[in-house]
C-alpha cells in the first residue's frame, strides 16, 4: 500500500486535472495549439505556457488581466507542488525558467506569485 502511494505522489497528471481546465478555459487559443503540438504531454504544455506567459509579457502582447490569469496558474502548479516533487519539477524546469529569462517578466513574477513560487524561481537565479 505505501508503494501506491509513493508512486501517486511522482504522477503529476490526475492531480493537474483541474489546473489544466483553468488553463484551458482562460487561454483557449493558446491551449488549442499547444495540446496540438504537444499533445497530453503536461511537461510540454506548461513549459510552452511559461515562454508564452513570458514573450507575452515582454511584447505587451496581452491584457492585464490575462497576464494576471497566467500568473494564477503558476500559483496554483506552486501549490500542488508543495506536495508533489514531479510537479516541482515541471515548474521549476519549465515555465519558470522562461520567465527567468525574460527581464520585465521576472519583475512582475516577483510581485505576482507567492512566496512558494518566488522562492523556486529566485533558486534559479543563484
């Protein structure tokens, strides 16, 4: 029994369902052409969402709102992965270090995450 759950712990998938819906419902266009390029890969969507997030900040591309939004999902991945260390990953190695890489993003990550998020992508700066 405890090795179900250990293995549980490591799949980000089921515990994702519920981010990827909000993700899905607030950025439709985006999330159409990355599930067709990417497929269910949550890896790759998410990633492609952190250099989406970034170059739409950088381009001032999208509406405040939006990139409010966008920030919001990388809150919620920082929750679940409090407690999943593959999601941890996926944050840290994907979205974040397209937002690391992006000056005017950075700075806005540093006002609009939480505390969790930040610290994870301040230990990429180091």
């Amino acid at each position: 029994m405890m090795k179900r759950n250990a293995s549980a712990n490591s799949d980000p998938g089921p515990r994702l369902h519920r981010i990827t819906e909000y993700l899905a419902r607030n950025f439709p266009d985006f999330f159409a052409e990355a599930r067709f390029h990417v497929g269910d890969d949550d890896y790759f969507l998410y990633s492609r969402f952190g250099q989406y997030l970034a170059r739409s900040i950088e381009a001032n591309q999208v509406p405040r709102q939006q990139i409010r939004r966008g920030f919001t999902v990388l809150n919620k991945l920082a929750r679940v992965s409090a407690t999943n260390p593959a999601v941890r990953r996926m944050l840290v190695s994907g979205p974040l270090e397209h937002i690391v890489d992006a000056p005017k993003a950075h700075a806005l990550a540093r006002k609009r995450l939480c505390p969790a998020a930040q610290s994870y992508l301040e230990g990429l700066c180091e």
